[in-house]
C-alpha cells in the first residue's frame, strides 16, 4: 500500500486541520505499524551512505536545498528528529504555512527569532503589552547587545499613533522586525496587522529593507487567528499553552514560509534551541484535541466574562466579543479572528486588596500563572507575571493593580460561575 501519510485531500475535498492532526507526517508503515508515533529517544542518526551523511548536513546547515519532494534526513536530535518532524508539520497544517520549528519554549523561539534578524545598532518596534518575559527579553537582554526597542503604544488600531512611534523607531536606527502580540496578554488589546504591514512598507521605502513582522498568536492561534494570512512574515507561540494544552510541558514554534523561517531554523541548530523527543510527542498528543479544547474553554470564556461584565463590584471586562461592532476594534476583531479565545482580564473595584481577596476565595480556579491549559487558572499579572515591567508602563498599557487575569478552562461552566461569583462576594 502506498504511503499517504502526508495526504491532503480526498479527491478535491480538502481535508480539515482537526483531521490532519490524526494522521499528517506520520508514516505507521516505518514504525512497525504503530497507530500512534513512538519516541524516538535517540540522540544520532545512523546514514544509508556516505553520500547521504554528506547530503544530509549540506541540507541541515542550509548550503543546499534538498529536492523537491525530499526531507532534509536525520542527521542528529539537537538538528531534527522524527518527533519534532512530525509536529513542525501538522503545526504547519494548522497555520496554512510552509514551515515550522520547534523550540525548547515560547521564549526561546522569541529569543532565537529576534537574534536571528536583529543586529547591533538596530531598533525592534514592538507593541503594548508584550507577555512580560519578552517586556524583559527587549529592555534588558536585547539592549545589552545594542538592540533597541520602541514601543507602538497600548492602541493597536491607531494609526496616528503607531506612525508616530514608527518616526521615533527610525531615528533610532535601522528597524530590522516589528514584533506584535494581538490579543495582548493581559488586557485582550487588538493590533491591526493589516496597518502593521502598511507600516513596514512604508518604512521599507525610508531605510531600503523592510522590517520582519512577527505576531506571537498564543492567544487565539492556531484555531481562531492566522496572522500569516493578514501580513505577518513569521507566527510564534508559546506552545505550552493551547497547543500544549495540558500544563505539563514546556515549548514554543515559529512559522511562516520557508525563507522566512529558514535563519530561524539554522541558529536554532548552532545554539541548541530545539525541543525534545517526549516533549515533541506530548505535543502531538495535544494537537488531536486542540479544536475541541479551545471550543469549549472558549464558550466557558464567554459566560465568565458576561457574569463579570454585570457585577458592581467590576469596573471593566477586556474581552474582545465586548469591543462595540463599530469601533476600531470591533472591526479589527471581525477582520482578523474568528473566536475570542478563553484568557482574559478584568479590573475589581478596590485595587490590589480586592483583587488579592477575590484570588484568595476561588475555589474550583488555581492561583497560577501560564494559561490555555485544561483547568482554570487565575492570576494578578502586575506583582506576578508583569511584575518586572516599570509602573509607569504598566499603568499605561492597562495591566493595574485592579487587573485580574482568567485563563478558563473546561470544567463545567456552572461550576465556574458559582465559583467566581462566590470569590466577588469575599473581595
């Protein structure tokens, strides 16, 4: 029988993301008909030939091209190994990309992304809030090595506003990658990508190349938003949320094409970034159930936020399906996602003490950070996961001592109500 296991239609019916994630890159047929892919805990390769030893680094290392139809070989598991392989593809599938990577975590695949296109003396225009891991990456590690960082501002949707930052960005130098997180963690900030990618033409036509648009699509990727189809070169994620699925592992991915992917992938080689074979076979345990995951956390999201939209005791609810139809985010919402996710923020009445208080009550909710996972998690993102991020900046992007942010999960939703309910009594 011949080999479908990159099959990707029936006849003209293509076939839906949710089933390829059953079947896509692996071949039973090499792993001794196993329905499900074993681990390959190997750490080299063994090679048919001499020829192919030789052709399989020429293609690793990016000085040849394999032909057309043909992997680039295993070579060793710090380069590629089937698990990764089998991941990168069906991750790919899920964006409608050329190609994945994997690395050992979201941050990871920020850092490598950013060091791969970043040079001494450029600038990285970025907008507000970043996950705080990356406020931190930009502020501190990056400008240690003489990479500058200007932020968009906390309105995605401006475009006076995000010009303005673009002027200031190009007297500091050269902007070599505009990097975006739409929606923003916490606050469910929008950025327009579509006005991104004006933006970086038009710089493109003042300083002759135009910067690499990076969007980290944790929040709604790959189900609910496809950056890569609205401008952006490269979609990142940190894969131990959604696509992880389960908080119990650690790891990110960049995708995109293969040229823009392509410098990604080989500093990932030289420094060691890539992801291990478990944690690569744990993820493709996830990717079957990610549709149905997100579906449901996400329909649980939308009766949490409503309860919390109505309660006196909270002053706002930053969930998208809230933006007004014709607002600048509202339009933007419609445009460029097609479900709101199931993480987001709110600001209690009373500040830290009321927040504190209304953590301390949930029952059913963990008190953790991370999100996207199967439980619920709750979190005070200005003393824990943006807590190394200036006041000043906190309070101007919207993540304030009152904020509270939900990661929910898919518990039954009448037990989620009655949880958080009870908690704004006691806050």
């Amino acid at each position: 029988m011949a080999s479908d296991h990159k099959k990707t239609h029936i006849g003209s019916h293509k076939l839906h993301p949710e089933t390829q994630m059953l079947n896509y890159g692996y071949d039973p047929a090499l792993s001794e008909g196993a329905v499900k892919p074993p681990v390959f805990l190997t750490s080299t390769f063994v090679f048919p030939t001499a020829e192919d030893g030789r052709d399989f680094f020429d293609y690793v290392s990016g000085r040849k091209e394999p032909p057309e139809g043909k992997g680039q070989g295993l070579v060793y598991s710090r380069f590629n190994h089937p698990n990764s392989e089998i991941v990168e593809d069906r991750l790919a599938v899920y964006e409608e990309a050329e190609r994945g990577v994997l690395f050992s975590s979201g941050m990871s695949a920020i850092a490598t992304t950013l060091l791969a296109y970043a040079r001494p003396g450029d600038v990285i225009l970025h907008s507000q809030p970043l996950y705080g891991g990356t406020e931190t990456l930009l502020t501190k590690t990056m400008a240690s090595l003489g990479i500058k960082s200007v932020g968009l501002g906390s309105c995605g949707v401006d475009e006076a506003i995000m010009r303005e930052a673009a002027e200031k960005a190009i007297a500091e130098g050269r902007v070599s990658l505009i990097l975006i997180e739409t929606p923003a963690n916490p606050t469910n900030g929008l950025v327009d990508l579509k006005l991104v990618r004006r933006i970086a033409e038009e710089i493109e036509a003042r300083q002759g190349s135009r910067p690499i648009i990076v969007c980290d699509n944790t929040l709604l990727g790959p189900l609910y938003q496809h950056p890569l189809k609205h401008g952006a070169d490269l979609s990142l994620y940190s894969l131990t949320k959604y696509v992880g699925g389960h908080s119990d592992l650690v790891a990110g991915a960049v995708l995109g094409s293969d040229a823009m992917t392509r410098p990604v992938r080989q500093l990932r080689g030289a420094i060691g970034t890539h992801l291990d074979p478990h944690s690569c076979w744990m993820l493709g345990r996830s990717l079957e159930t990610l549709g149905l995951r997100m579906e449901r956390a996400t329909l649980n999201a939308q009766r949490v936020a409503e309860l919390l939209r109505d309660h006196a005791k909270v002053n706002k609810v930053h969930f998208p399906p809230f933006y007004e139809a014709d607002s600048a985010e509202g339009k933007v919402y419609a445009r460029q996602c097609s479900g709101a996710g199931s993480t987001f923020s709110f600001d209690i009445e009373g500040g830290e003490a009321a927040a504190f208080r209304f953590l301390n009550a949930l029952k059913i909710m963990k008190l953790a950070v991370s999100l996207g996972g199967t439980e619920s998690l709750a979190s005070h993102p200005a003393t824990m996961t943006h807590s190394g991020v200036p006041k000043e900046v906190r309070e101007r992007i919207g993540v304030t001592s009152s904020t509270v942010r939900l990661s929910i999960g898919v518990e039954h939703v009448d037990d989620l109500l009655v949880d958080v309910k009870q908690a704004l009594d006691a806050a």
